[in-house]
C-alpha cells in the first residue's frame, strides 16, 4: 500500500489502483482513527486520486462509440456514444 504522505506517483496509477487507493482512504478517513493531520493529508491525496479517476473515466468515454446500424441492419460506422 501507497504511503498517504508519498501520493508523488498518482499519475501513474492504473484506474483501479487509483480507486483502490481511494477507496482505502474513504475507510481510513469514516473510521476515525486518523489524527486530524493524516486526515488533512489522506483528504488532499484522496482529493488527487478522485480527479486524476474522473479524468481517466472522461477519456475512456470519449473513446467509447457506438455502432450505428444501416438500413440492412448490418453495421453501417460508429458515432461517438454520447450523440444522439
């Protein structure tokens, strides 16, 4: 497990280790056994990892497209998923 002081490396982290992280400093945090100073630290780090998982979902779902039928209902191209 990932030091909460040492979060230099969230960049590369794989979307589900930047979860996992995360999800360990939700615990830690609801449990209330953190001193107030390694909750302001876990908090910023968790922070971090929330944004960098936000942007890796956004980029995953700019990538995503949907496969558009033509009239013989063979596929006929894609869209990007999110277009009407």
């Amino acid at each position: 497990m990932t030091d909460a002081a040492d979060d230099t490396g969230i960049g590369t982290l794989s979307f589900e280790e930047a979860l996992k992280r995360l999800e360990t400093i939700v615990h830690r945090l609801e449990s209330g056994e953190a001193s107030l100073d390694e909750a302001i630290t876990l908090y910023g780090e968790g922070d971090r990892l929330r944004a960098q998982c936000e942007a890796r979902l956004k980029s995953a779902e700019a990538r995503i497209e949907k496969i558009v039928a033509g009239g013989d209902g063979r596929a006929g191209g894609v869209r990007p998923f999110d277009e009407a």
